[in-house]
C-alpha cells in the first residue's frame, strides 16, 4: 500500500503527481499485467533468447557499417 503525506497547504496535483511517480517506480502495474496470464518458462526462456540474438544482430550490424 502506498502512503503519500500531504504537507498542509501543498496542492492536489502536485501530491497526486508524487502518487504517480511513487507508483510507477513500484512496478506495480506491470506485475499485475504479468499476472493476468501465465507464461511457461520454457517459453519465457525462448523469448528472451530470440530478443537477446536480436539485439546481438544490431550491435553486429552497428559494428560492421
């Protein structure tokens, strides 16, 4: 749960606006995205293999010209 003092006298915004940076450095929402559906580590393995040679072939081709 997160828990925002409000000085006295400070603005809504700018205690909503700390709300939401507190709670997108949570990772709040992207665990409950992950959640929503089950993935096999079999196939979370396969997927980060196929981005890790992807990014392998930039750098590559980076390189190269």
């Amino acid at each position: 749960m997160l828990i925002i003092p409000v000085k006295e006298g400070e603005n809504i915004d700018r205690a909503l606006k700390r709300f939401k940076r507190k709670f997108d450095r949570t990772k709040t929402m992207r665990t409950l995205r992950e959640r929503k559906h089950f993935t096999k580590p079999s196939v979370a393995k396969r997927a980060q293999k196929i981005k890790a040679s992807y990014i392998q072939r930039l750098r590559t081709q980076e390189e190269v010209g």
